[in-house]
C-alpha cells in the first residue's frame, strides 16, 4: 500500500501538480523582485488556487486543501525551496489518511 501511494500516487499524479505550484511561486517571487514578501505573497497565491481547484470537495474542502497548501508551501519556501520536501510530505498525509481509512478510523 505505501509502495502504491509513494509510487503511483506521488511520483505520478502529484509531482506535476507540486512542480506547477512551485512554478507559480516563483514567478510570483520573480515579479515581485525575489524578496521575501514575494515568496510568501506566491505561497499565499497559489494555496487560494490550489484550494479553488479543489472545488468538488465543498467549501470545507476548499478551506482544507487551501491550508495543505498554505502549509505545503511554507514549506517548500523555508527549505529552501526543496521540492522533495512537499513530496515527501504529501505523501506522508495522503499514507496516514489511507491507513485510517484501512483501520476504520476514518468516518
């Protein structure tokens, strides 16, 4: 299970999505001079983006894909841009909420 959400789930489905957001910071950032008002300004930017295209979800689930981006993309901002980093940790959330699933945590 954790083979096919990293594998196929990450490396597949989301890395593309996590490259484009990344792209979206830093032209952001570019415009705005690379400052660090502009990275978070990108940061802010995209997760209201990345939350709107989670529109199916409802509003609690443009509000929650909206902050796990927020987080994603703080994230990526305070490593030092590392876009492993949000990978790994997507990953990471999107493993726990599948074994909760598994376990009948989840309602």
């Amino acid at each position: 299970m954790l083979d096919f959400e990293f594998g196929v789930g990450e490396g597949i489905q989301d890395l593309p999505h996590h490259g484009n957001a990344a792209q979206g910071i830093h032209r952001a950032a570019d415009a705005g001079g690379r400052s660090k008002f502009a990275y978070w300004a990108g940061v802010a930017a995209v997760s209201v983006l990345f939350g709107y295209g989670h529109f199916y979800k409802g509003p609690a689930g443009i509000l929650d894909s909206g902050m796990a981006g927020l987080i994603l993309g703080a994230a990526y901002v305070l490593s030092g841009r590392d876009l492993w980093v949000c990978v790994l940790a997507h990953g990471f959330i999107d493993t726990v909420g599948l074994v909760a699933v598994f376990l009948g945590w989840s309602s």
